[in-house]
C-alpha cells in the first residue's frame, strides 16, 4: 500500500485531504446540494430550441418561487432530481431532464465541459433509417432504457455514450460529454438506484489529480471503466468524510477554483477551462 493511500482492491486511492474533510463536515448536506442553483435565460435557451425544431420549453423556478417559462429563472439541483423521476415515464421526460441538465450545467459559474451553443441530442435525420433504436422524433432510445442500468454505472454510462453495453448494437446519444452524461445519470439515481453516481467535472477531475490520484489525468482520458473508478474514490472519501458523496464532488470543483483563484490571466481566460474542459459561451 502507498503512503497516504487507502485501496479498492488493488488500486490506489489518494488520502482524504485535510481541507475536504473539514470542508465537507462543516457544510448543512441535507440543503447544500439540493439548493445549489444556477441562472438561466429562458428566452434563450427556448428560443435556440425552436430555432433547430425541438418541441420542449424549458421551465424553471421564478424569483417568488413560481415556474416560468420566460424571462429569467432558477434551477436548483433538486428540480433536476424532480426531473429524473419524470424520466422514467417516457422517453419525452427523458429529453426534457436532459435539458434541463443541460442548462444547469451551463449556467454554472464553476462547472464545464458542455459544448458551446445548444446541444442536440437527436440522431442526424440522415442517419435515422439505419438505426432501429432511435425514435421518430430522432431520439436514441437508450437516453430512455438506461433507467434500467444504473446500477452498474460503467455500463450505464457505456449505454449513454456508445449506445452498446455487453457487445450489443445500439445508438449512442449525440453531444453528450462525460460531465453532462454524469450530471444526468446522477440525477435519474436520486430516484430510481441505491448506487451512489456523482457528476464527474474538469475542474473536479483535477483536484483529484493534484490531490494524487494517477488513473485519469483529464476528462479527455475518461472512459466508462474509469468513470466507474473515479466513483469509487469519491465513495471511498465520503466514507472517510461520513457525508454524502455529492457533497465530495462539490468540494471537489470549489477546491480547483480556490487554487485557481490567484492564477489568472488578468483578462480573465482561463477561468473556467480546467484541463480537459469546454468553455462556455
């Protein structure tokens, strides 16, 4: 065993840093997470959603706590565990919870790794005929079916992303990165596994980097089997920590910002593109 490392079976896990834990247990988790919110341009994002065709309004919170559809709003990480209950009703829930992970996550001051302007999460309408799996609206079916798997989050995040698991023939779901596939796999858990999935995020990934995990030195080297590792050593710290995992993941991110904060560029570039992110627009 190294020093200052716990294992996982034969792989090395980083000690607890000292910052995370007190960090961690100094926190109210049952309200941390839950109400942590970012700002969304309604009008925006709806209307960059017409413009390519998708039949969905975003909906969020309103400043006297009502739901609007125009103008600005609030979306809170529970609206987004709302949401991924709704999903497993229909596929249309489904696009919809993805959406609004979409917006979440691009409206976060502090998170990354979502392509610039509005993803589209359908199959190009030329590549349609080819594939059984994908819907008449062009939705592949797997952003659906991976209720189903969530409690082998390597498989479920190989189904998402290749759409194939165990060798089988599907359809993977377009302009989907790691950290938003993570943020809408872990919102579906919340409601539908006892397996613990956290979001994976650039700036996150690095502070585990520099707290000296060796396995993925950026989001660019992340694959399914990794993914699943990195989760394991979030639950391990959490354990160590006797909080939630989520609550980990967050200190994770704010812990690269901290460190960043007086290293940069006096233009402000940089700021939020942690080795292996998307900037934003």
């Amino acid at each position: 065993m190294v020093r200052g490392m716990t294992t996982i079976g034969a792989r090395p896990v980083p000690a607890l840093p000292a910052a995370c834990l007190e960090w961690c247990r100094a926190q109210p988790p049952a309200l941390l997470v839950a109400d942590e919110y970012v700002e969304v341009d309604l009008d925006l994002w709806n209307l960059r959603l017409a413009e390519r065709g998708i039949d969905l309004r975003l909906r969020a919170g309103g400043p006297d706590g009502g739901v609007v559809e125009s103008g600005r709003g609030y979306l809170r990480r529970s609206d987004l565990w709302a949401a991924g209950r709704r999903a497993r009703g229909s596929l249309e829930e489904s696009v919809i919870a993805l959406y609004m992970c979409a917006a979440w996550l691009a409206g976060h001051p502090q998170r990354s790794g979502i392509r610039r302007g509005l993803p589209d999460f359908r199959v190009p309408e030329r590549d349609r005929p080819a594939w059984h799996s994908v819907s008449a609206h062009g939705y592949p079916l797997v952003l659906h079916d991976v209720v189903d798997w969530l409690d082998s989050p390597s498989d479920a995040m190989s189904l998402l992303r290749n759409g194939a698991s165990h060798g089988c023939v599907g359809r993977g779901v377009p302009d989907l990165g790691y950290p938003l596939a993570s943020l809408y796999l872990s919102s579906l858990a919340m409601a539908w596994s006892e397996v613990e999935i956290v979001p994976v995020d650039p700036a996150g990934l690095a502070s585990l980097v520099h707290a000296g995990w060796t396995e993925v030195e950026s989001i660019a080297r992340m694959t399914p089997r990794r993914y699943e590792r990195y989760l394991d050593v979030v639950s391990t710290w959490a354990r160590h920590a006797a909080v939630d995992p989520l609550v980990v993941e967050m200190w994770l991110v704010r812990d690269w910002h901290d460190r960043r904060r007086g290293d940069v560029p006096a233009d402000g570039t940089g700021a939020d593109s942690p080795p292996g992110g998307t900037r934003r627009r």
